[in-house]
C-alpha cells in the first residue's frame, strides 16, 4: 500500500508531511489521504512524488518508481532501504 511505503521512507529520512507535500506541490491534507490509504495521487503526481523520493533518499529513480508502482499497483508493501 503506497501510504504503508510513504511512512516508512518518511520516517526512515526524517521527512515531514508537509515538506513532502509542499515538494510535490498538493495541500498537507491530500497527503494525509495517502498515508491513510484514503486516496491515491494520480499519474503526474505520482511522478512528482518518485522524483521527490529520490532527491530525498539518494537512491534510484528506477528503484524507486519500482517499489512506488507496487505499492500502488499490487497493493504490496515495498521493503525500504
């Protein structure tokens, strides 16, 4: 589930709700509905959010499109590295 995902790396670098809104340019509630599984950003949004994980955690885009996609997609909780 991407809002299980977005916890993990949120707490892993120390990543606010509101800085990952503000960087992905939506309000602190649409990210709060992620993190609740409430909602699911769409497609642009979704590319706005892999490019902000990977500036924020210095891993892969292509890593981090992957784990993102799963979690959205296949409803699986990417491990996070």
């Amino acid at each position: 589930m991407l809002g299980e995902y977005l916890k993990k790396i949120m707490e892993k670098h120390d990543i606010t709700q509101s800085q990952m809104a503000a960087h992905v340019g939506v309000t602190r509630s649409a990210a709060c509905y992620w993190l609740q599984g409430k909602r699911t950003p769409n497609l642009r949004i979704l590319d706005d959010l892999i490019k902000y994980v990977t500036t924020a955690t210095g891993r892969s885009r292509r890593m981090i499109t992957l784990e993102i996609m799963e979690a959205v997609f296949f409803d699986v909780s990417a491990e996070v590295a």
